[in-house]
C-alpha cells in the first residue's frame, strides 16, 4: 500500500514536469488552489513572478485526482505535491527522483527535471505545436529563448528525412 502510493507520489512530479512542462521551482511552488479541475488547467507563478495559465492533458488531470485521493488536501492553500510528512517538495527530492526514474528509461547524460521540460518542448514543436503557443506555456519572456527548441526539432527532421526519404 505505502509502496503503491510513494509510486504515485513519484508519478504526479514526473507526469506535472512533462506534462506541463513546469520549471523544478514551478513544481514546488504549486497550490491546489492553483489547479483548476474544471477547465483542467493549472495557474503557475514563473520566473519574474509572471502569472501563466497551463493547459493539462486529461492524463495528468485523472493523475492529480488519483494523487489527491490519496494525499488529500486540508485546505486549498496546501500545496498540491507534499511529502509524507505533508510539507512542501524541494528541488532536490525532485531532482532525485527524476535522475533515479530516467535512468530507468534513458542513456542521455543530463537527467535533470530540466529535461523533461525540454523534452515537453521539443514534442510539442515536432507534432506542429505553433511556436508562440510554446512560448506561452512555457512561460518564456522572449520567443528567442523558445527557438533553442526548434533547432533540436529541425536536427530531428533532418536525421528522419535521411533515414527514411528515398532520395537522400
């Protein structure tokens, strides 16, 4: 029982990070009050203390319903990822528990919480997310800080297009 929910626990901080392409502080920082299960969106306080509004899949949003069953909330001033003793998450837990579930499923050197947000990124742009719309959930103050993802999507469509176009 305890091991099923600490799975869930681990699955909520991943699925958020990529799911939501959240910042590691972003991740920390968010309160129930924050999540709205209505329009399945969450409020996230960025870097500069810029307020965005991020949409969730209904993966991550049945997750978070999942999560809170069995972690429930006292108040909506709970912060919605809470350890087992029921306070806040820091960077380093997460940090933890990304290197140690990525490690599982990868080689790739970097396995920071970064890389989820960068991989998040990086799918949205290769399944034809607009740019400016990345830009947006991803809470970036300039589309230049944005553009460092299309090249790993350009490299990816060069490597695909030789792989697999006859006339390459």
């Amino acid at each position: 029982e305890n091991e099923k929910s600490e799975k869930l626990f681990e699955k909520a901080i991943l699925e958020l990070l990529y799911g939501c392409a959240l910042r590691v502080s972003e991740l920390c920082n968010l309160k129930v009050k924050d999540v709205d299960f209505e329009g399945s969106t969450i409020r996230i306080l960025g870097k500069g203390n810029k307020m965005r509004i991020v949409p969730v899949g209904s993966k991550s949003m049945e997750l978070i319903y999942s999560y809170l069953k069995d972690y429930p909330a006292t108040n909506q001033n709970d912060f919605l990822i809470r350890n087992d003793k029921n306070e806040k998450i820091y960077p380093r837990l997460v940090y933890r528990i990304v290197n140690r579930n990525l490690s599982k499923v990868t080689d790739v050197k970097n396995k920071s919480p970064h890389t989820l947000r960068h991989s998040a990124a990086t799918h949205m742009l290769d399944n034809g997310a607009d740019l400016r719309v990345v830009k947006e959930i991803l809470g970036h103050e300039n589309l230049s800080t944005t553009q460092i993802y299309t090249h790993v999507s350009i490299e990816r469509l060069k490597a695909t297009y030789k792989k697999s176009h006859p006339k390459s």
